[in-house]
C-alpha cells in the first residue's frame, strides 16, 4: 500500500463520518419534532426540540460512522495482511 492511497481511503472515511453526521442530525431533528408533535408538553418549541435532535443526531451519527470507518479500516488491513502472507507463501515454493 502505498502513501496515495491511505490519503484516498483517509479521505473517504473522512467524507463519510461527516456525511453521516449530517444524515443523523437531520433524522435527529425530524424524530425531535415528531416526539414534541405527539407530546406538545414534552417541549415547548419546535425550534428548541429540533437543535435538541441535531445535536444529538450528530453526536449519534458520527460514533456510529466512525464506528463502522474503523470496522472497515481493521478489515482492510487484515485482508492486505492475508494477501500479503499467501503471497510469501506462494514465493517460498517457487524458490524450491
């Protein structure tokens, strides 16, 4: 693996934690509303209860987009690493 690569896949994890925060945030926002829309008295104002699902829809977001970066990063590595051992593998009986 080379350096421009990690840069690439770097960038893609990157782009997906934010997208995902975002993704979440607005999800987030939209179940605020929807539980202040059914429960007037749990929140007094949508502006408040929308800020209050963004919030925690970023938050929620980007540990699970992070999350699932990491998961994808350990098996990414663990495939270069098998490839990289049937290759050593494959090089010792040629040597034979």
């Amino acid at each position: 693996m080379n350096v421009e690569s990690v840069k690439s896949v770097a960038k893609e994890f990157f782009v997906i934690i934010i997208v995902g925060a975002l993704l979440s945030a607005l999800v987030g926002g939209t179940f605020g509303v929807l539980i202040a829309l059914v429960s007037p008295r749990f929140m007094t104002a949508y502006r408040d209860v929308f800020a209050y699902g963004i919030i925690w829809g970023v938050f929620v977001g980007a540990v699970l987009a992070s999350y699932a970066c990491f998961i994808s990063a350990i098996m990414h590595i663990r495939l270069n690493r098998f490839e990289d051992h049937a290759n050593q593998e494959t090089s010792q009986f040629e040597l034979r």
